[in-house]
C-alpha cells in the first residue's frame, strides 16, 4: 500500500491549507526534479523519471502543465522496445501557461514564454514567446512587452473583493 504521505495530494493539500507553495516545490525535490530558487508552480510536474527534469530560476508553472520524459508509443512500432526518453530543460524566468504540455527532450533557454493549451514539441532560444500545437514562435519578449505593457495591471497585496473592484473600474482590459 502506498504511503499518502509522499504523494502529491498531501503535499498539494499542506501547500494550500498553510498557503505555502515551498511545500509543493520541496516535495517535487525530494522526488527528484532540479528546481532553482524563486519559482513558483501550480501544476503536478512529477513523471515517473523526475530526474531527468531541470527547472531554472524565478520560473512559473501555470494550472493544468503536463511535463512529459518518456514516450512509450515507440513499443507500437518497435515491439522489442519499451520507451523514448528525453530530459526536458527549463531555463531561468520562464513562463508556462496553463494547460500546456512539454514533450520528452525539450529545452526552453531563458526569458521564454508558453502561451496556454501549447504542446512544445521542440526546443526554444531563449526570448521567445511560443504558442500553439505544435508550439511555434509567435513574438520575442520585447516586442510581447510593448504589446502588452497598456493592459498591465498590478493586484499585488489586494485581498479578492479590492481585487474586483480595481479590476472592474481602472483596469484597461485586452481585448482581442
């Protein structure tokens, strides 16, 4: 019988009842995966080889991420094997959207964002932000910041009812 307290529920549980996120990234240590300093990640990152998983500095991980470091449809093709395996590489201040999806042998360089719901089959340079499926480049990080920056808005120290208010009075909103 497995222990509960190693899994990822007791630990996502602890992180949101204390309102720590360093419980989830110390349990994802402990399993293995190398993470840097002030990340922060709200998506269950373990696969069954964590270790071939290396997380920059100041990186994000959205809800719903999928990290992926094995790829068993190879024994369809090639009955004698069993799986492809690739480290996946995150470099420092990246971001990846929700829902997204790396593939086994992925290196995103620094400064790269991952628009949601994009499956990244590919490595990226570093400054780029990609999007789709597959995950293509669509802008470079200062260009996305100047498109941006009109729309930015900061609800850092609001409680949720402040929130709300300043949203729907002085926020510009994007629209597309």
């Amino acid at each position: 019988m497995k222990n509960i307290f190693s899994t990822y529920y007791f630990a996502f549980f602890r992180a949101k009842l204390s309102g720590n996120n360093r419980i989830l990234i110390d349990f994802y240590r402990k399993k293995g995966i190398k993470i840097g300093s002030g990340c922060s990640i709200f998506s269950n990152i373990l696969t069954p080889e964590s270790y071939l998983v290396t997380i920059g500095n100041n990186v994000t991980i959205a809800p719903g991420c999928r990290l992926l470091t094995h790829d068993n449809s190879v024994s369809k093709v090639l009955p004698e094997y069993t799986d492809v395996f690739g480290r996946i590489n995150i470099g420092d201040n990246c971001f990846i959207g929700a829902d997204s999806i790396i593939l086994p042998g992925v290196t995103l360089g620094d400064n790269c964002i991952v628009a949601a719901g994009s499956v990244v089959t590919k490595s990226h340079q570093g400054g780029a932000v990609i999007a789709g499926n597959p995950a293509k480049p669509i802008t470079d990080i200062d260009n996305y910041r100047e498109k941006v920056r009109p729309f930015c808005f900061s609800t850092r120290n609001m409680n949720e009812m402040d929130k709300k208010h300043a949203i729907l009075t002085e926020a510009h909103l994007i629209k597309k």
